[in-house]
C-alpha cells in the first residue's frame, strides 16, 4: 500500500514514521511543486497545493491531519470526486474544553478584572457573580461541542447549545436552525463559537446578532475566525454591550500588528492554540480507518461537500 504524504509546512517525517509503525508495510511517499505524483493508495494532506489536487483523482481517499475542511474545501470543483475525510476528535476534545473552561472561569471568578486591578496596585474584592445567571451557549455540538458542554456542565453551570439541526443532549437546552438562533443567544452569557466554516456560518457573529446577546455577555471564539464580524465585534465591546472576548482564531493569521484587537485591553489573544492535533492519535485514527475502506466498511467522518463539515 502507497500513501502520500503532504503537509504545506513539509513537516512529515514524524507523520510517516508514526504511519509506518501503525501500518506495517505502508510505503509512504512526498511531493514537491512540480513533481508528477507516483500513484499510491491515500493521501493525508493538510493545506495541500492546487497542483497537488489535481493528481490525486485515482487515490481512494483523501485524509486531513487535522479535523478544520474549510482549507481544503475552498478548492471547490477542483478538488477530485473522492472522499474527503476530517478528523473525529484525536485527542483535541479535552484541549478544547480546557480552553473554554479557562477562559469562562477567568470572567465568571472575575479573574480579568482582577488583572488589571493588579496592574494598579488596587486591592478591591468584587462582588460574585450567580452561577446560574452565567448560562454558557456552545454553538455547535460536533465531537469538540459536546465535550465542552459536559466539561462546562460539570461546573455547574447552566449549559445551552445550538446546532444546524435538531439534536439531544442531557442536562442541555438545545436549540436547532437559524429561526432559534436569537432564542438561543438572547439566554446566553458565555456564547462558545464550535461551528465549522461554511457559506453559512460566515459573518455569522455580526453586529445585529452579537447585540442579541445580553449586555455583559462574553464571546469565546476557538472555531474559525471568519465567523466573527470583527470590526462589529469590536464596536460592541467598546460601547459595552460585550464585556470581553476571548479569541484564538481571527480572519487573517497570524493576526497583523497593526489589527485593533492587539490594543482593546478586554479583548484576549492567542495563536490557533485551543485545541492542537495530537499526532499519535491522528495517525492512530487515520490507519483505523484506512483498514476500514480496505475492508469495505462504512467510515465515520467523511465531509459532506454540500454541507461543508
């Protein structure tokens, strides 16, 4: 069995040793701008070039190293009519949770706050807030959306959670499709962006919607940056209708030196950290599933082009 190899930072050599000891006999192969691809079996591909695509109509399988499509879907009608499969979890859930855990801890124990009372030389207890005032919104409930709705729920906090269609999950308050969308965030505090990048989760998070939220409300964004109107978002926050935002994933990264975001001190910052791909269990995921397609199973995770997840 062939499998190419493709990662647009050239970082494969820990991916091909991890493959080979996952599926003993694989020949694992590279590519290079220019090249004419040798013919394999699957490809695992991350941020592929346009004319790396285009050779690979033959292969079985396209796997991505990481659970994001919206990179290689951007290519449209050129990429091959073969099945695209993401990512299920491979370690990033419980990243994820931790992520959101921290940052909703850091304004429902008024952390942030405190910080900058520090910076002051101020000593001043703040009065606590309710717990069950402080409703948590995750939108979207995929794999990485219900581990964060149980790890938050855990803390006791009052969890609801939206998604593009109806689902059930205990001990949270589901809301389903665009007519519920302002429902859903009128009750939220805490709103958790989970959602995959599509034509319609773009600008999703735009100004009118944004002022659905209560004032005092906190926006945690560890989905795609596309989804958030951000010069929207920053006007919020500065009339202080949004009390502060915590944003790992912005429309152009690394996000630029002169971006407003760097100055609003109640807006934080981090790098695309959130939820990193564990390459162990990726690899662990992806030859599972390899096995699967060889022995003409059904394979979980495969992206719905239409539906763009």
């Amino acid at each position: 069995m062939r499998v190419l190899l493709y990662r647009g930072d050239g970082q494969i050599g820990q991916w091909a040793e991890d493959l080979a000891r996952a599926l003993p006999g694989v020949e694992t192969l590279g590519w290079q701008e220019g090249e004419t691809l040798v013919p394999c079996d699957y490809a695992l591909v991350w941020n592929p070039a346009p004319g790396l695509l285009s050779q690979l109509a033959d292969v079985k399988a396209i796997f991505l190293m990481g659970a994001g499509v919206d990179a290689i879907l951007k290519f449209g009608d050129a990429l091959p009519a073969v099945p695209i499969v993401r990512l299920g979890d491979a370690g990033m859930a419980v990243q994820m949770a931790e992520y959101v855990a921290y940052a909703t801890l850091r304004y429902f124990r008024r952390f942030d706050e405190y910080e900058e009372q520090a910076r002051h030389g101020l000593w001043a207890p703040l009065p606590e807030y309710e717990k069950q005032a402080f409703t948590i919104g995750v939108m979207g409930l995929g794999k990485l959306g219900l581990r964060v709705a149980e790890t938050m729920r855990g803390f006791g906090f009052p969890v609801r959670g939206w998604s593009r269609t109806p689902k059930e999950v205990p001990s949270v308050d589901c809301f389903a499709g665009m007519e519920s969308l302002d429902a859903f965030l009128s009750g939220t505090r805490v709103l958790v962006s989970l959602l995959p990048l599509t034509l319609d989760t773009n600008n999703l998070l735009d100004r009118r919607r944004m002022s659905t939220l209560p004032k005092g409300a906190y926006l945690i964004n560890v989905a795609r940056g596309a989804q958030v109107a951000e010069p929207d978002l920053l006007a919020l926050i500065r009339a202080g209708h949004i009390a502060g935002a915590t944003l790992d994933v912005f429309r152009n990264e690394p996000l630029p030196a002169p971006h407003p975001f760097w100055d609003e001190p109640r807006i934080t910052i981090t790098p695309h950290i959130s939820a990193l791909t564990v390459r162990a269990d990726a690899v662990r995921q992806i030859a599972l599933k390899i096995a699967a397609f060889e022995a003409g199973y059904p394979v979980d995770d495969v992206v719905d082009r239409n539906l763009g997840y």
